[in-house]
C-alpha cells in the first residue's frame, strides 16, 4: 500500500513544478514535445522521490519563473527541455 499512498500524496507535485517552471504540460503534448506515458512515468517519479518537504519549500520560494528545478528534482532534466522561454 506505500506505493498507492505515496503516488496519492504526490499527484500535484508535477503540476506544480511545471507551473514553476512556466511548462504547459498540455502545450508539451499537443506539441508532441511528451507522450501520455512519458507524463504518466514523471508523475510516477515523484511517487518515489524523498525530497517532499524540501519540494515543498522550493515551491513556495518559487511558484512561478523559477530559472532551473532544485538540483534533487527527480524530472529535472524533462522539465527544463519542455520551458517554453
């Protein structure tokens, strides 16, 4: 049940991100820049990330425009490829 419960608490961490980030997840995939499995996969991520509280202050600090992800960020990589500036 971990996995279950920990994907659960995790859900809005990429949406967050990207917002932070200024990523349109929806512009990405119209695009065809990421496919449903590749979103599915970096929401997945977060399940298993031990970073939350750490994330979640980031977050706060940068709810939008932030430059770079926190070097911990586990979609790191994909989020800033997918910047739309």
């Amino acid at each position: 049940m971990p996995v279950i419960t920990n994907s659960v608490r995790h859900t809005d961490q990429l949406p967050a991100m990207a917002k932070a980030l200024d990523v349109s997840l929806d512009q990405a995939a119209n695009e065809g820049k990421i496919h449903n499995f590749q979103r599915h996969n970096a929401a997945f991520r977060y399940s298993e990330c031990s970073k939350k509280p750490a994330c979640e202050t980031w977050l706060a600090k940068n709810s939008a425009r932030a430059t770079n992800a926190p070097n911990y960020c586990r979609n790191k990589a994909l989020l800033e490829a997918l910047r739309i500036g």
